[in-house]
C-alpha cells in the first residue's frame, strides 16, 4: 500500500480552481459544501498526487466515494469547456454552410456555362437543364465535360434525341476519366 503524502496548498488551490470551485461528481459549489480533493486511483491502490489524478469533490462525494476506482465513470465535465468546443463546432458549422453556398453557386455557374458551350457546339437553342450537368459534374471535372461536348458534337448525329446527346457526352466523359487515371 502506498504511504499518503500531503498535497500542497499550491496545488490544491490550482485543482479547485480548474475545476471551477465545483465537485466533479455532483456540480455542489464551495458556497454550498466544504470542497476537497479527491484520488481519482485512490492512494491505497498506488493512485498519486499527480494533477491528472486528482480532482475537487465535495466532502459527502469523497467519503461516498472512499478507496474505490470510479470505472467508467468519469467526473463531470468541465462546463466552459464544453460552451469552448460548442463554441467552436458553431464557427465550424458556420464556415462549412458558407463554402458550400459558394460551392454551390459556383458548380450552377458552371452547369449554366456547360449548357451554352453544348448549344454553341450543337447549334441549338435548346440544352439539357442544370440538374443534368450538375449531375455530371459531381463525378467529372468540368475541362472534361467540355472537351467531351465538342468531341461528341463532332462525332454524334445531330438529329438524335438530347437524351441520346447527352448520353454519349456521358460516355466520353466516363472514357476520358479513365484515361486519366
């Protein structure tokens, strides 16, 4: 059995005050009980002074708690901590909802440019609607998709259905994208 050594007062203060002045297993204040500290590995089971080991508990959760390990259960968290990480994810969140209204507004862009490129190689009024290009290019970079317009329009019989226009860009894309791999 490892011999109890006394914890300074230096060290005790600084525990109290990263826990906030609050026992870490039921939230009671030092304006609501007499606050101590306690051995997460209790001492008996060679638990040490160290800082990562000790924690504020309240006088009732300590002697409640006696020489036993907690197991899986871990004091509780650390509140403005928890607000600093929420804090964070919000900012995250935030920044990701801005980049994917960019994103999508830059990928309609090109889906709008990629159907007046068709109408201009096609000699057409007419093209297939953003959601198909948009659709296409989610697995093909637009150069791709572009190249694959004017080859097709050279090569595709012009009095076919879009569908089948549109079919055989496809399958350019899919053979170009190939190729580069």
């Amino acid at each position: 059995m490892a011999k109890r050594r006394s914890v300074s007062k230096k060290t005790r203060f600084e525990i109290f005050k990263r826990d906030s002045f609050t026992c870490q297993y039921c939230g009671r204040t030092s304006e609501d009980t007499i606050l101590e500290l306690d051995h997460i590995i209790p001492v008996s089971k060679d638990g040490t002074n160290d800082e990562m080991n000790l924690v504020t508990s309240c006088f009732d959760c300590n002697r409640g708690k006696g020489n036993r390990e907690l197991g899986s259960i871990i004091p509780r968290p650390d509140a403005d901590l928890k607000y600093l990480e929420t804090q964070q994810e919000i900012q995250e969140l935030k920044r990701y909802k801005l980049a994917k209204t960019e994103r999508d507004k830059i990928a309609t862009d090109v889906a709008l440019d990629l159907a007046n490129t068709y109408r201009m190689a096609f000699n057409s009024s007419w093209a297939p609607e953003d959601r198909h290009w948009l659709a296409l290019l989610s697995r093909t970079p637009p150069e791709i998709i572009e190249k694959a317009i004017y080859i097709a329009s050279q090569k595709q019989d012009l009095s076919g259905s879009w569908n089948d226009r549109f079919a055989y860009i496809c399958g350019i894309c899919k053979n170009m994208t190939k190729a580069e791999e």
